[in-house]
C-alpha cells in the first residue's frame, strides 16, 4: 500500500500567516481495499465549504480552512482549540485512477476514496487440471 500514497513531508508543516492563524498538518488514517485508498483527515473546525481537496499531477493536497465563531457575549477564559488552517499532501503511486478520486466532508472530518486503477486491482486466475 505504501507504494500507492506517501505523505509528501514527514513532518506537519507549521507556519505563522499576518494573522494568529497557523497551517497545521492534519492527522490522518489511510486505508486499502483491493479496490480503493481511504484517506480520513481530521480537520476540527472545518466545515464542508472549507475543504479543497486537489489533485496536480501526482500529489494529492488536502486544505482546509477553519470558520469558528465566538458565541455572542461570551468571553473566552480559556482557551485550548485555536483556529488552525490545514494542509497536508502525499504522492500518489501509479495505481491511482486520478481521474475518479472521490471526497466529502462532514463534522470536520473528510474523507478521500482514491480507486486503484483496473490493472492495480488484484485478480484471479483460474487454475485448470491437466
């Protein structure tokens, strides 16, 4: 499975923008079936408009873009989600179909049906007697 998604970088990527807000990596559990890659990212905070999901020539990108509002009159005392942006990319392999990747959102979580190619896909082969 390795060979059909690598995380591009090892490392989450972490950058300070003009504002308070930071890129963050995020986390992520990948799946294989003998027809498809699953990739679930956790993006807290994000709703299904503020997900891109974009494949460039063999890397897959992830970005999401946090729009938490404060409920009116309150004030926070203390804090310890902050409003993060998320990006996160991997290299894709060659059994990937580009051409069918599938992606939706829902509760911050997002999820990518990348399908292996029909020449990827395992196969039997019968066996005959003689």
């Amino acid at each position: 499975m390795f060979s059909l998604l690598k995380p591009k970088t090892e490392t989450p990527s972490t950058q300070a923008p003009a504002s308070d807000r930071r890129t963050v990596a995020p986390r992520v559990d990948i799946r294989e079936t003998p027809e498809a890659v699953l990739v679930v990212a956790d993006m807290p905070g994000v709703a299904a408009d503020g997900v891109d999901v974009a494949v460039h020539g063999d890397v897959l990108t992830l970005r999401g873009t946090s729009r938490v509002k404060e409920p009116e009159k309150f004030q926070a005392i203390w804090r310890e989600y902050a409003l993060r942006d998320y990006e996160r990319s991997f290299r894709l392999g060659h059994a990937i179909d580009t051409e069918h990747i599938a992606a939706a959102a829902k509760d911050g979580v997002v999820r990518v049906t990348l399908p292996k190619r029909a020449a990827a896909q395992p196969k039997r082969i019968a066996v005959t007697v003689g």
